[in-house]
C-alpha cells in the first residue's frame, strides 16, 4: 500500500509541476472554464501563400490544416488570400502581397504585426483580461472584439471597423488615442496622430461584410462554383459531373468527415432559397453516396443567401454567391 500511495503522489507531483508550468508559461489558464492555448491553424489558401518559423528563415508553401506558432510570419503573392483560425470565432483572412508575424501568442493576449498588405478579421475576446494588438507601420489598435480590415499603404495606414469598438493610436503620438467605432474608418499616416473618423459608404460596408462572409473558421477541402442545377431546383445538371467526380477522388483520398454547404444568390424569396439550398447539399451527398463515399462521412447544410461573398447586383457577383463549399467537419 505504502508503495502504491509513493506512485500515486509521485504522478500527483509530476502532474501538478506540468500544470503550473502550463500556467507560468501563460499556455493555460487556471480559471473555470478552463482555458488552454491553441495554435492559430490555416484554413483557407486561393493563390499563392507562404510561411516561416522566423523573420530569418526560408519561406515554406503554405497548406490547410496547418498550425502556426509565435514568431512564424506568413505571406500571400497577388491574388492570394490566407485564412487564419486563433480560436473559435476569431479568423482573419491575409490577402494581396501581404505579410504578418505572429509576435505574441499565449492565453492572455495575441499580438499581430502586419508590415504591408491588408488583413480582414472577426477578432473575438475570450474574456475580459483577453488583449488582441494589430500593429502595422503606423498604427496599433488595441481590439475589444469587433469586425476590422487593415490596409497598409506606404506612409499611411486606413483602419476599418464594421462593428464594436477599437483604440487606435500611431506609436510615435502615444497621447493621442482615437476610439473607432460602428461602421467607421480613418487614416493613420507616418507622422500624424489619427485622423477623425469617417462614416463607410454603402459600398464600404457591402465590400468588408463579403469578405467577413467569405473568412473560414474551419478547414475547407474544396469550394466550388461549377456544380449546377436546373432553375430553382435541386437536380444536378450533367455538366457538373466531372466537377464532382474531381471533388469524390479528393475525399477517397483524405478519408475525413465532410461537410456539404449550399448557397444561393439573392433572387427569389429568402425562406424559398435556404430550402433550395439545403435540398442542393443533400442532393450532392447522394451524389457522392452514389460513388462509393460512406454516407456516415457527409453531413449538409444550406445558408441561403445569407453568406455572399459578393454583390448580388451583378450577374458575375451572383454566379459567385451560387456556389458548394466542402468543409473538413471537426
């Protein structure tokens, strides 16, 4: 007995050290619930993207699914965009010539440093000590939880807020600090304090809301705009076969439990397109069913027309709000 009570004291020792080191080291934190660190995870790449461990090092090919650390920086070419995931809904989408660092990264504070291109986010707050800092060549913004895109120019940055409330201030104007709120933007030049927010234009607000539509929060095998049915039903025309024959040998390929999402453009009454697109999805799956592919590994869904990704004013904006998003299921 005296045996066993050393062991289970001893692993009680070892276990509580390798807590309190979590604890020190800010990778968890000690409160109900519980809070532990995860690393930021890629979930989206179009175009052309790129990592690195360090400022010094050799840049990598980005992939989906893969993990970030403090200190690594990422980099997108023109015309290529990056989705990043921090923490449930917190993601942020890199895009155009853009590069970020990671400087800070612990269960009580994240820290990005953006030093050219743009980034569009939905930063969200755990909790109230919780501290989220965009720093770009001329601005810091203190993030309370809000929805914010960033572009960087060469000696001025324009911060734009869709929701909540951020402090931003130039560092070298510590004492001039400007609250940015709904709905509004302003310039950070090199050698000025912030300027006065502006209310957005209508254009403004439709533009970063696509982009905040279009950020992903989970992995995505496969989006595709080429899969059609015939007019406001949910038989697959012939022509997308070979669209989801190519979408069938990916998955036989990654074995991973899929997610089936319909969108619909904006015409037509909204309760009639989230059926619609509901009925798309379940239609892929027997699609898919029908191909070998274990049902059990498919789930669906359908948003409608409540997820654009561009304008539904033109025909062009419409053909890409039509479009089937196969999501890795966590």
């Amino acid at each position: 007995m005296k045996k066993i009570a050393s062991i289970s004291l001893a692993i009680l020792a070892i276990l509580g050290g390798f807590i309190a080191y979590l604890i020190y080291s800010e990778r968890m934190m000690a409160r109900l619930p519980v809070i532990i660190k995860k690393n930021p995870k890629i979930t989206f790449i179009s175009g052309s993207a790129y990592y690195r461990t360090s400022v010094a090092g050799r840049w990598n090919q980005a992939m989906v699914g893969q993990k970030l650390q403090t200190g690594y920086e990422v980099k997108t070419d023109k015309n290529s965009q990056m989705d990043i995931r921090f923490h449930n809904d917190m993601a942020i989408r890199v895009s155009d010539n853009s590069i970020m660092k990671i400087d800070d990264l612990t269960v009580r504070k994240v820290f990005i440093n953006m030093s050219r291109g743009s980034i569009y986010g939905k930063f969200e707050k755990l909790f109230k000590e919780y501290s989220i800092n965009v720093q770009t060549p001329t601005t810091i913004a203190a993030v309370r939880g809000t929805e914010l895109g960033f572009e960087t120019g060469k000696e001025a940055t324009t911060v734009y807020s869709l929701s909540g409330i951020t402090e931003i201030y130039n560092p070298k104007f510590k004492d001039q600090r400007v609250l940015l709120s709904y709905q509004n933007k302003l310039a950070v030049k090199e050698n000025d304090p912030p300027s006065n927010p502006e209310k957005l234009t209508e254009y403004e607000v439709t533009k970063i809301r696509s982009i905040l539509n279009s950020i992903h929060t989970e992995e995505v095998l496969f989006i595709s705009y080429k899969i059609n049915f015939e007019v406001g039903s949910s038989k697959i025309l012939r022509n997308s076969y070979d669209e989801l024959d190519t979408i069938v040998q990916i998955m036989k390929e990654k074995k991973v439990r899929i997610r089936i999402e319909g969108h619909t453009d904006s015409q037509g009454p909204a309760a009639f397109n989230q059926a619609l697109s509901v009925r798309r999805a379940d239609s892929i799956k027997m699609y898919f069913v029908g191909k070998g592919i274990n049902p059990e590994l498919l789930e669906t869904a359908g948003y409608g027309l409540s997820k654009p990704i561009a304008s539904n004013k033109s025909k062009q904006g419409r053909a890409v709000n039509r479009r089937v998003e196969f999501i890795i299921a966590e």
